[in-house]
C-alpha cells in the first residue's frame, strides 16, 4: 500500500467512526426525549448506561488521527481534515453528554404527571436531530452550504427555546407547585438548545475544513 493509499484508507476510516458517533448521538438524543414525553426512567437508564459507548469511539477517533498526524505528517486540507475530526467528535460527545442530562432529568421526574403535554421540547429534539443528521452529512461529503444552513436551523432552535422558556414561566407563576417540574423542563430546553449549538459548531468546522476560514455561525 503506497503512502497515499495507506492516509486515504485512515482518513476513510476517520469518517466511518464520525458517522457512527453521529448515529449513536441521533438514537441517544430520540431515546432520552421518548423517555421525557412518558417519564419512562428504564429507557432513560439505558440512554445513562450506553454512554461509555460515545466516550470509546471519541477514544478511537483521537488515537487515529493522532497517529496519522505522527506517520503521514499532513498539510494544508489533509491536515485540516485531521482536525476538524478531532473537533467533531469532541461536539458529538458533548452532545451525547447533554443526551444524559435529559435523561438524568427523567429520573428525577420518577412518579410525578407531567404539569403540560409536551409538544415544543420534541419539536426542538426533532430539528437538533436533523441538524445533527445533515452537519454529519456537510463533513463527509464537505457540503459548505449545508455547514451553512445550520446557522438557519438553529434561529428554529433559539425561536422554540425562548416560546418555551416563557410557557414555564407563566405555569410557574399560574402555580407554585409547578416551579419544580417547570424548572427540570427548563434546563431539558436549555439541553436541547445548546444541542443545536453544537451542530452549528460542526458546521463551522466543516467551512473551516473546506475554506481554511474559521466563521461564528452563532452570530
């Protein structure tokens, strides 16, 4: 296997650990949300157990890149590719750590009716999804404009968190009894919404990858 042969086969295998950590995110991210909508705490224990899974695959993702770093010795768009999985992963762990922290959520709601039918908190975990689908989609295929269109998703995102943040608030003052509930649905919106900046970080970068240029998609 020539030098180049040997760098495309570790870069291809770079982005299969990326895909599968996006599709471990995906699946992580719609289990604690199940798990919230029906304060289902054996699911939200298994989204909690699976963690470690996300954890190795960054593990593996470092060590390579850092290995063909240290024997291809990379330039220019080889090296930004290197890094810019390295960047990825860390999003995507992240991502999976704020996954957890929703379904910790559930177990703290263990026995308790939820105070209002939840139908925004989905709406955000089903566009974060797809953000996290189509970023994964913008690196492998190094797609600028859908590393773009993440800054567009994420005013959806931003727009859901601040409607949903004002519900709660208006239940909290409706009632009492409800601050504590409203307050844990809260910190969920809170989850989600950062959730969504991290798929805007990925898309940020992607354009790095592409272009050498660092953009702030969060402005």
């Amino acid at each position: 296997m020539t030098v180049r042969k040997e760098f495309d086969h570790g870069l291809e295998n770079l982005h299969q650990w990326i895909v599968e950590m996006g599709n471990f995110v995906e699946k992580a991210l719609a289990e604690a949300v199940s798990a919230l909508k029906n304060v289902d705490t054996a699911r939200a224990k298994e989204v909690i157990e699976a963690d470690h899974q996300l954890n190795a695959m960054e593990e593996k993702i470092m060590e390579l890149g850092a290995k063909l770093i240290a024997t291809q010795q990379p330039v220019a768009k080889d090296l930004r590719r290197i890094l810019s999985a390295f960047r990825i992963a860390s999003d995507l762990e992240r991502m999976g750590d704020l996954s957890v922290d929703i379904a910790k959520t559930v177990l703290r709601l263990e026995g308790q009716p939820l105070i209002k039918p939840l139908i925004d908190l989905p709406r955000m975990a089903e566009i974060v999804a797809t953000m996290t689908y189509e970023s994964i989609q913008s690196f492998i295929n190094e797609n600028v404009d859908l590393a773009y269109k993440m800054a567009k998703d994420d005013d959806q995102v931003d727009a859901l968190y601040g409607q949903i943040t004002r519900e709660l608030t208006m239940l909290m003052m409706e009632n009492p009894r409800n601050i504590a509930q409203a307050s844990l649905l809260s910190f969920v919106s809170r989850h989600l919404e950062r959730f969504g900046d991290h798929a805007t970080n990925i898309g940020e970068s992607v354009v790095y990858l592409v272009t050498s240029e660092r953009p702030d998609l969060n402005q």
